[in-house]
C-alpha cells in the first residue's frame, strides 16, 4: 500500500488556485496525497478556508491571521475565529506570529496579536502554526512563555509547528526537544543555497519533523519560481530521506504520522 503524504501548510484558498482548484484537489489523492491542512492568513481567507474544509474531507482548517495582516484582525475577525474553531474540520489556529522582514507593521501590535491568537488555542486545546520572519528572538520569546515550564500551554500534548523553518539548528533542536513542537519543512530543503535548513532538519528527529508546501509559493527544485502544489511534497521527501539516510516512503509515512498526531485527525496512514 502507497504511503500518503500530508501536506501540512498549503493555502488553496489563494486566487492563485481559482482557474482549476476544484480539479487540482480531486487529483491529489492519485498522486499520494491523503490530507491537507489550508492555512488562514488574512480576515478574507477564513470564510474560504473553511468552505474547502467542509467541501473536501481530505481537507482541513487552520484558522488565524497572519502578522502582515493583523491590521484586520478586529473583533468582529476575533470572534470569527472564535466560533470558527468550534467546526470539527478546524485543526489548528494559525498561521500566527512575526514577521520583521519589511517591518511595516508595528512589532508590538504584532507581538500582542500573536500572544492573543496562541492563548486562545492553548484555551481551545489546539496546537498553533508558527510563522516567523526575521523575528527569532522575540518568536522563542514569547512561545517558550506560553508554552515553557510554568506556561499556559505548557501542559498541552499537541502544541504546534514552527511553519517554513528558517532559523538555526541549534534553535529547532529548542524548538523540538525543550517546548516539544515541530519543525515544517518545505521546498526551501531543495535549494541548493539552502544550508542552514538542512542543518536543521539533520539536526532534528524525524519524529519532529512536518512536509508542507506553503502553495502557491515556495516550489521546490526542479519546479522552483513556478506555482507549488502538494503533488510537488515529494522532491522535499526525497532530499529530507537523503540527509536522515531513510527511505522517501518512511519520511512521508513518519511525517504523515506526525501531522495526524498534531492536528488530531484520525484516518489510514
């Protein structure tokens, strides 16, 4: 039996998708992908990502706003999420974090919205996806707070992943080993510039370790600069079996597994 890949990060809500999305994700599951989680960013994302989630039952939502758009993160989006997260196809709350990159949205209201929106996963039970942009410092700042010895969170068995990981491997062995999340590993591994991720992905248990596409960005090698798509998981297999010395079919079997752990989510592997 062909082992399913889980693509844990996609974003097939984005108008990238709008000329053929509904053939697309009828195809995934004959090119060996089993499930999806579609990842909200903006207030506009939430309603269409959880449309896909209850159209397709491969499909599941994470719901939350990015640190680029938390200028639309009122009360009203609050709630929305709020009562979003009571659908049983709502997996997870992100993508939520920091994002000092451009440096256009003040940090302190980024740090406020990403503490706000973590609280009320830890409260909910559910794990969160981490975005974090040239923000190191201040991301394992406030995640060993909420989720260190003596934190809210520091008791939740599922706790999230630290989405498109770009920071050292000595930080994702913390990240994994001392706070207990996983590392989300994508088409950046194919790279060939791409040193320090695979530093980290050698550095960390295949246990701790997410596949995810961040579609329609970040398309892996031989495909990279195109519109990325779950289908395209398995060139970061390939490059993640060849730096743990596995083979591909036991990475997407373990990396299957450990998102199905996370999020929740009961099925076959």
């Amino acid at each position: 039996m062909r082992k399913m890949i889980f693509d844990s990060h996609a974003h097939y809500d984005d108008e990238a998708f709008d000329g053929d999305r509904a053939a697309l994700l009828a195809a995934l599951k004959d090119e060996g992908v089993g499930y999806v989680i579609d990842v909200g960013a903006s207030a506009e994302s939430l309603p269409k990502v959880m449309e896909l989630a209850r159209e397709y039952s491969f499909v599941y939502a994470a719901l939350g706003i990015h640190p680029e758009e938390i200028g639309g993160l009122s009360e009203e989006v609050f709630s929305e999420i709020e009562a979003g997260l009571d659908d049983p196809k709502a997996a997870a709350v992100g993508e939520i974090g920091l994002d000092y990159h451009r440096d256009e949205v003040p940090r302190d209201l980024q740090k406020e919205a990403f503490r706000r929106q973590a609280m009320l996963a830890i409260e909910r039970g559910l794990p969160i996806i981490v975005h974090s942009r040239d923000a190191a410092a201040d991301t394992q700042e406030i995640l060993d707070e909420l989720y260190g010895a003596g934190g809210p969170g520091a008791g939740l068995e599922n706790k999230g992943v630290m989405h498109c990981y770009s920071y050292s491997a000595e930080m994702a062995r913390h990240y994994t080993e001392k706070l207990g999340f996983y590392i989300g590993i994508g088409g950046v591994l194919t790279f060939k510039n791409a040193k320090k991720l695979k530093e980290a992905a050698a550095a960390v248990s295949l246990d701790r370790i997410l596949l995810e596409t961040d579609c329609p960005y970040l398309a892996p090698e031989p495909h990279r600069g195109t519109r990325n798509y779950s289908g395209y998981i398995k060139y970061v297999a390939a490059v993640l079996a060849q730096i743990k010395g596995v083979s591909e079919e036991e990475v997407i079997e373990k990396t299957c597994a450990n998102a199905m752990k996370l999020f929740g989510i009961e099925g076959e592997l």
